[in-house]
C-alpha cells in the first residue's frame, strides 16, 4: 500500500495556490460600496470596453453609447449599495444595467422624434389649407386661375376659397352655408377636373 499525506505534501493543501475571487467585478462592487475609489477606477478600467460595446449594439451610435457608459459609472458610484451578491454576478448586473439605460435612451430618443415630427405637421396645417393641393402647386398660377374658370362655379368658388384664402373644410361650409359633405364633394369634384386639364403640365 502507498502511503498518504506526508508533511508538506500537496495532499494538505500546504502548496495549493490562492483561489482567485468566484466573483471579482462583484468584489469589486462591494468595496466601492465601501468608498473605495482604487476599486472603483479599477472597475473602470476592466469592464467600460465591454459595457460600452453592449450599449453601443443597442444604440448603434456611439455618442449615445458614450453617455450612457457615463450614466452607469455615475450609477455606481452614487448608487453602488443597490447590488446583491444574492442577484447575480457583478458583471451580470452592470449589464442589465447598461441594457436597460440603453433601451431607455433608444425610447427617449425615438419619442422626441416623434414629437418633432408631430410638431412640424401642426406647424405645416397652420400656414396650409385643409384641403390637398397637389394639383395646383404644380403649375403655374396663372393656367391654375385659368382653369378655375373653367369649373362650375361652386366647385370654383369652394376652391379658390381652401387655397386662396386658406379656409379650412369647416370655414368653407358656414361661410357658404351648405353642408360640409357638400363643401367636400365639391373640392373633390373640382380638383379630379383639374387634374384632367393639368396632367400634362406637371
């Protein structure tokens, strides 16, 4: 039989190296929970690459990606005490993290597109009547009046009033004092004789 355990043998464990940490960026974390601010660069050092490469796949642009890498490191300073060992792993929780801002910054920026864009249509209908002049804005102002007279007179008349003087469907109806499905009826008459007058000088 061989003998076992000799003094100083590896099978004590008296030469076995130090096991690493399970865990080193939540080692981390936990002592920048503690002020620690050596841990806190070093935590910076080793895991912005990598988060800023996971905004910059969700933003897809890298300023963007920039200022949300930003936010997160701020994130932790000021609000490092929010991580649990008992979630997951440091590395798993600065991800989600990163992710979550990420996709909060691709809403925030696709709402406030949606309100310029919103915006610019309200401004647009000020200065526009309510009526589609796609005919008339391709031909010269002239042949349009021209061909105007050429339209009975209260599809002209309704008309010449959306365009020239910018009166809405509703405006049109008191002021002619007919129904508004009238007023409608008559622009939308008037406007397919025009086109067939018109088409060829677009």
């Amino acid at each position: 039989m061989h003998e076992t355990g000799s003094p100083g043998s590896a099978a004590d464990g008296a030469h076995l190296p130090v096991p690493a940490p399970a865990d080193p960026c939540g080692d981390l974390l936990l002592k920048i929970q503690q002020g620690d601010e050596q841990a806190f660069e070093r935590l910076y050092r080793e895991q912005s690459s990598i988060l800023l490469a996971t905004a910059l796949r969700v933003l897809r642009n890298r300023s963007l990606a920039e200022e949300v890498l930003q936010e997160i490191f701020t994130e932790v300073w000021v609000n490092c005490h929010s991580y649990r060992t008992q979630a997951g792993s440091g590395r798993a929780w600065l991800t989600t993290m990163c992710r979550r801002r990420a996709i909060d910054r691709v809403r925030a920026v696709q709402a406030q597109q949606n309100r310029d864009f919103t915006q610019g249509v309200k401004e647009a209908h000020v200065n526009e009547p309510d009526v589609q002049d796609a005919v008339l804005t391709q031909v010269e102002a002239a042949r349009a009046q021209t061909a105007l007279q050429t339209l009975p007179e209260e599809q002209a008349t309704a008309i010449a009033m959306a365009y020239y003087q910018e009166l809405s469907h509703s405006e049109i109806a008191q002021r002619l004092d007919v129904p508004l499905g009238t007023v409608k009826s008559r622009i939308r008459d008037g406007m397919r004789r025009l086109r067939a007058q018109l088409g060829g000088a677009r």
